[in-house]
C-alpha cells in the first residue's frame, strides 16, 4: 500500500508501516526543522514544507497525487486549539486545519483515509455554511456520499503501549472498496511502569540552581549512576531541575502528588512562599499502571503527572520517607512508554527539547502499526 502523509509531525506515527509494506510517498509539514527531522528518518519520503492552507502546497500535493496513484492519505491535524493540555480555544485557526484536510481528500479520493486527533476534536465546532458544527458531523456531510465512515475513541494502553493515551480516529473506506477498514480488537493485558521500565537502574537528576559540588552532597553516586545510564543509552540521562522542585519529589510517595507532602515539603516558590495547583502536577506515576499522557511539557516536574514512580531508600533524621528518582522521565523512558525503539534513530542535531516536543504531539507508533495491520490482514484475506 502507498499512501501519503499529511501534518506529518517528524513521522512518528509512520515509524512501523514499512514492516508491514505501507510506504510513504508524500509528507507534508509547516515546520522547516520537523521536514528535516523526517527527512532525515524517511530519506527516500518527498516531503513539501509548507502551510497547507496556501494554495502552492496544495497544489503540489494535488499534482503528486495525480502522478501516482496512491491508496490511502494519513492526516493528524493539531490538536492544541483542542487539547485538555492547550488552551482549548474554540476559534484557534487550527481546529479548521480539518476542513483543509477533506477538501484535498475530495480532490485525490483515495481508497482509505486515517484520520487521527485528542477526543475533544468530538466537542470542537468549525464553521460551516454560517453556523458552527461539531468536527464529526463535517466530515459526515462532506463525505459520507464517498466514504464509509467507521470512528472510535481508542486508549493506546489496550494496544500493547504502556502508556494511557486517548485518539479519536476515523477510519475511512471508499464506498467502492469490497474491504472496511475496521479496528482492531482490543488487548486485555495492560503493560505498567514496572513491566515497561522497571528493570532500568535508577538515575539522580542534575540540579541547575545549586554548584555541582553541592549536587554531589546531596546525590554522591550522581556520577557513577550517570555513567551506567549512559551505557543503557545516550538518551538515558537526567534532565535538570531546581532544588526546591527536586526536594519536594524526594520525600513524594509513588503515585502521589507533592501537595498531599507534609507541609515542610510541599512545592514552593522562588521567594519561599507555597505554590498552591493541582494534585495531577508535582505527581509521580504509579508503577503499577501505564504511563499518563505524555505531553509537550514532559519535562516539567511541575506538570501532569510527569515525576518517575521512584523507589523508598530511607526516611530522614525527622522519620519522613524519602523516595528515589526524583525527576522527570529521561527521553530512553519516554521512547519505551511511547512504543518508539529503543535505539530510535535521532539525527544528532535535534536538541532534547525539540525532541520532548515532537514525541508530545505524536501518536504512538505501536498503535497505528496495529490499525493498519488489521487493514492489511483483511485485504490478504479477501485476495
């Protein structure tokens, strides 16, 4: 199968498809350095850098498409107008970036169309011959007459991926096409923290307010943990933190927040006075569930849920339990928790944060490799 791929992200989602012989042709993405980075993972992709609403990079995608015969287009439009981790601005320009989307299925109307966003997308209303509708009763107007329409909200957790991660996706079938695109089944294992990373050593995160002879104080085996890490993976290393963040995360419970902490250690502010948020931040995971949404700021101690489970090590001189790892996960964790490979092909030039970034908007690999699995498979059947 060939297809193309458009709000391509870095290809993260495309990560599997060529073992299952689904090649991309065509990416298309607005940012310069995200074409680079896929570029640099798909080099045999063409890829257009360029705003999809202009009317240059949809006629060039038009006129591939008119070259070649493809079988499926892959959309993932941007979910931060939406998202319960933006803003969720019901008028951001973005939310319509779907209308862009069907207006070029309409033109290649290929057999089978993916499209993929956060649930809200369900909630979220564009405008439509001067009124406002709901993102799911667009794409049936302007495409059941073409389109066997089949959607689901699926969690990446029942397919195989440690990591709890809502999708609304639209599997679309040609009316033509004597095979559906349907979902697959549901698995009723769930893969925790502890099957998907517990087996990794434990690492001290590097404190960026305080002289390094005062982090050794504080964590003496920082070296020699780091240099075990780095021999796993060169993205097995800690992120840095403030002290106060850190100090707050050692005496947090696993699956707890640091604001249920006695109140000597419960977060606080530069100037000393406490912060006052929500239990789901300043949060460890628990080990014995999958990974919360990886988001965009999977850095910040002080976000959802993003503080490793950590292990009890001890308790103080005052008796109050202190508690391993307090840090954020390393990108090597991020990568398993995302169904990523393990030796993900990175180019050298992408930062950490830029990579954190791009993972945070992405949809994990495993997942997608299965929908298109079940395509494939029924395709074979029916030949």
């Amino acid at each position: 199968m060939k297809g193309i791929s458009l709000f391509s992200n870095v290809g993260i989602a495309e990560t599997y498809l060529d073992k299952l012989g689904v090649e991309i042709l065509l990416a298309n993405e607005l940012s310069h350095n995200r074409c680079r980075f896929y570029s640099y993972l798909y080099p045999s992709t063409e890829i257009i850098s360029g705003d999809i609403k202009t009317k240059d990079v949809k006629h060039k995608i038009l006129n591939f498409c008119k070259k070649i015969n493809i079988d499926f287009i892959m959309a993932t439009p941007p979910c931060q107008g939406m998202s319960t981790a933006g803003k969720k601005d019901p008028y951001d320009p973005r939310n319509h970036l779907i209308t862009d989307t069907i207006d070029l299925i309409l033109n290649i109307l290929p057999k089978y169309v993916f499209l993929e966003n956060v649930p809200e997308q369900l909630i979220t209303r564009v405008s439509y011959k001067n009124d406002r509708i709901l993102i799911p009763e667009y794409i049936k107007i302007k495409l059941m007459n073409k389109y066997i329409i089949n959607d689901k909200v699926l969690n990446a957790k029942d397919f195989s991926v440690p990591q709890s991660r809502k999708r609304s996706i639209f599997l679309l079938t040609r009316r033509d096409q004597e095979v559906k695109w349907d979902f697959p089944e549901k698995k009723n294992i769930t893969i925790t923290l502890k099957d998907s990373i517990g087996h990794l050593p434990s690492l001290d995160p590097l404190i960026n307010d305080i002289t390094y002879e005062e982090q050794l104080k504080i964590f003496p085996d920082y070296e020699r943990k780091l240099k075990s890490a780095l021999k796993i993976s060169p993205y097995f290393k800690p992120v840095s933190h403030v002290y106060r963040q850190v100090k707050s995360m050692i005496y947090t419970p696993t699956g707890k927040s640091a604001f249920e902490n006695p109140e000597i250690y419960k977060p606080k502010k530069k100037d000393g006075s406490y912060i006052k948020g929500f239990k789901n931040t300043y949060k460890r995971m628990s080990w014995d569930k999958p990974s919360n949404t990886i988001t965009t700021y999977n850095r910040t101690i002080s976000s959802q849920e993003n503080v490793h489970p950590g292990r009890l090590i001890g308790s103080n001189n005052k008796g109050h339990l202190m508690y391993s790892d307090p840090r954020v996960l390393t990108l090597y964790e991020i990568f398993i928790l995302f169904s990523l490979p393990k030796k993900w092909n990175v180019p050298t030039w992408a930062s950490e944060n830029f990579i954190r970034t791009v993972i945070g908007e992405g949809i994990p690999p495993l997942m997608v490799k299965k929908i298109f699995k079940k395509l494939i498979d029924s395709t074979n059947e029916e030949a």
